[in-house]
C-alpha cells in the first residue's frame, strides 16, 4: 500500500516499483540484494541515482554512492529518508 511519497511506505512502493519494471518476471522482496541476485549493471545503477534524486527531490553525494545504500529496497529507503532527514 503507497503511502504519501515521502513517508516509508511511500518512498518503499515508488522505489520498488521502479526497480521492478526493470526485473518484470521476479518478485523482489525488500531486504533482497539486487546485486547479488545478478539483476544491477553500471547502467542501471546510475539509472537507479538519478532516479532517487529526481523522484525524492534529494542529492545523492559521492559520499553517498556505496553499494550498501543501493544493494536493497529497504537500503534505498534508509538512504532517502536519511538524506530527506524524514
């Protein structure tokens, strides 16, 4: 269930529902590692920032840009209510 956009299950739906357009046949729990389970390449990975950025009005620092605050569903949401200070 989609909450506002801004509050956890808000940022939660919006996310996972990007990041499941990409990976149409799986059912992506939210503490899964995207990148281990072989579905993030270079390319999708800055798609998956500057979807952040632009969905969630936010910056992602160079500080910002390690695996662990990109590797799951609830990691990205961990980052944007941290950076958004929600």
């Amino acid at each position: 269930m989609d909450g506002h956009p801004l509050d956890t299950d808000g940022i939660r739906g919006k996310t996972k529902g990007f990041i499941s357009r990409h990976f149409k046949s799986y059912d992506l729990r939210d503490d899964e590692d995207i990148f281990s389970l072989g579905f993030v390449n270079s390319l999708f990975a800055m798609q998956l920032v500057i979807f952040v950025e632009k969905e969630f009005q936010m910056k992602v620092d160079d500080e910002d840009l390690q695996i662990e605050n990109f590797r799951t569903v609830n990691a990205l949401v961990d980052l944007v209510r941290r950076k958004r200070k929600l």
